[in-house]
C-alpha cells in the first residue's frame, strides 16, 4: 500500500478505561468507616486513550484498536473517543467483560489509585485487524504491563506493523508487579521511538542512570525519548544524550497524562517529518500544556483552543 492510500495517520493500541475521580476526600478510607468527597468526576482515562485523544485534538487522524466491556463505562471511553474525532470502529465490545475502571482517591495534592483492568486483561493479538492496521502510517502501543495477552506477542505486534510499512513508537508505562521483563533486545530493532519515563527506563534496563541504560540497548534501539517530569525530557538519537528542558508551569494543576501528551505533541511531529529536536520540544510543550488543566484531556479540545492555551501560556503555539 502506497502511502497516499493510507486512510489514518497514527492508529493506537492499547488499554482503555474510565478514571472515576474522587476529589476532597479530607482522610484516608479506613475499613469499616465512611468518608465523603467534595466532588466527583467520571473521565476518560488509560495512557493509550488520553494519547490518542490528544494527538486527535492536535489535527491528527487517528483510529484506536481495543477491547472494551458493553456496559456504561464503555459508552463513556467511546463517546469520549469519538468526540474528539478517534475512530473507534475497530475497538472490540464483549457482553462477557467489563470495561476497565480506576478509582482515583485525590487527597492532599496527591493519589491513590485501584484499577479494575477488565477487558483490557482479555485483549490479545488475535483481535487485532492487521488490514485496518495497515491503513495506518504509525502504530502507538502504550501500557504493556496491564495487557498480559499482548504483552508475550509484543515482538511479533512491532514487526508485523514494520513489515506492513508503518512506523512505531512504544510507551510502555509502570509494571504493577515491579518485574519490568521486557525483551528489549528482541522488541526495539522493530520499536521506531522508544518513549518511558526516567524511572520506567531504568526499571526495563535494569540500570542506576539513564547513561548506563543506553549504553545497554543502543545496539537494539532507534530513537529513545526518557520523559522527566518537571526536568523535561533526555533524547538519544542513536549517537548522542540531548536535554529539552521542560516548559516553565508555575501554576501546575495536575500532572495526570503529561507523558501521555507529550508523546502526542512528539508523535505528530514525528509523522510529519519533523527534526529529532523539534520533536523533542514539541513533546515538551504538549506535556506542560497538559497540567495547566485539570485531567489528562482538558488542555486539548480542538486546534484552535489548544493554541490559545499555549500561546497565553508558553508564549507560543502548539499546533
Ligand atoms: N510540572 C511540569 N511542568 C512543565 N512540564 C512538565 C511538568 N510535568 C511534566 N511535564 C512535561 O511532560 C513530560 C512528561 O511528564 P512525565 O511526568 O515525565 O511523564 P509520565 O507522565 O509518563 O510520568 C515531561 O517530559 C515534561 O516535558
Ligand atoms: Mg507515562
């Protein structure tokens, strides 16, 4: 397939689920007792999700593949999706599942989190449509770790998508289980850009600095892109370690899918052919724009609305 027949730009898989947020909670749950939040918000949550939703807001075509329950969270992640224009048609619904879901307890500026994986425990290579697949230019795969049924065919998922001519990036996300066993020597020849955060980094390369880590799988890997919270981000172009400081954000709302956006803002520039380094402080811009608003989409509605954000912010525009 030649590339003006290609119908998507980027198509996501991944995890899909809702965050139920539970905010003001003023004290910890205790077993036995009851506490009441100041309010509540039912969002579109997932790393996979809130990227796709956010690269699509960008201007991006993008469809998402993945596996969902049929109950009233699944309308939420589809209704969510599709609002931002994401083609779902290819996520899978099963009457027998449900729909992945986090609690998220919001107490003193910070979290804590239950998940329900649901469905996304259930999604597996077999459910994948390689046609559709193919009618994309770029595959983005996040959160490895909460999809055990993707995650042992993840070498064989990036060298499919390479021989069917796309390109890949892969976010891997934090491992629940703390085992961070990835093949990264069999996975990353077929992994275009490798996108973790600093601590992920080091947990899959088994490694004390993000030094030593390259220097363990530059064999294997293309570009690599280690996101550092309010540090910004390191970029490895194959030869050499470039620091893209972070945008300054003194009025930080929360950080909930900054990495998520920052490989949004980095993937489309990216697919539009863009230089490592402009990629690089495009992610960046993406990323702190996110945690100007509260979630992981609420910066990112449509073009027009994101770059008056980033312009009043940042003092530039992002799309
Ligand atoms: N407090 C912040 N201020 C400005 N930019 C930020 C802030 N936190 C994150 N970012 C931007 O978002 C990117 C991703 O955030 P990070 O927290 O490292 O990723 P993750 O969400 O995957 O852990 C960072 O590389 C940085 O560019
Ligand atoms: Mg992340």
């Amino acid at each position: 397939m030649i590339a003006s027949e290609k119908k998507f730009d980027v198509c996501v898989i991944g995890e899909l689920n809702v965050d139920i947020i539970l905010n003001d909670i003023g004290n910890l749950p205790q077993v036995g007792k009851e506490l009441m939040a100041g309010y509540m918000e039912v969002t579109l949550g997932s790393s996979s999700a809130i990227f796709a939703s956010n690269l699509s807001a960008l201007g991006t075509s993008v469809a998402f593949i993945g596996k969902i329950g049929e109950d009233n969270f699944a309308r939420v992640v589809i209704d969510s999706l599709s609002a931002r224009n994401v083609d779902t048609s290819r996520i899978i619904s099963s009457a027998k599942l449900n729909t992945g879901a986090t609690i998220v307890l919001v107490y003193d500026q910070d979290r804590a989190n239950i998940t329900y994986p649901g469905a996304m425990y259930d999604f597996k290579i077999a459910d994948i449509d390689f046609n559709f697949l193919s009618r994309a230019k770029h595959m983005h795969f996040a959160t490895c770790f909460m999809q055990p049924g993707i995650k042992k065919d993840l070498p064989s998922l990036f060298s499919r998508a390479r021989e069917l001519g796309l390109t890949t990036s892969l976010d891997t996300q934090w491992d629940p289980d703390e085992k961070w066993d990835l093949p990264l020597d069999q996975l990353l020849p077929n992994v275009d850009i490798f996108l973790p955060n600093m601590q992920e980094f080091k947990y899959l390369t088994h490694s004390n600095s993000l030094g030593e880590g390259i220097e363990k799988i530059r064999d294997h890997a293309n570009l690599i892109v280690v996101k550092n919270g309010n540090d910004g981000a390191y970029g490895w172009d194959g030869t050499h370690i470039v620091h893209q400081p972070a945008f300054i954000n003194n009025n930080v709302i929360d950080t909930v899918g900054a990495g998520d956006s920052f490989d949004a803002g980095f993937i489309r520039d990216f697919i539009g052919g863009k230089p490592f380094l402009k990629c690089l402080e495009t992610g960046a811009l993406a990323g702190a724009l996110n945690t100007t608003m509260a979630g992981g989409t609420g910066a990112f509605r449509d073009p027009e609305t994101i770059n008056k954000l980033s312009i009043d912010r940042f003092g530039r525009p992002l799309v």
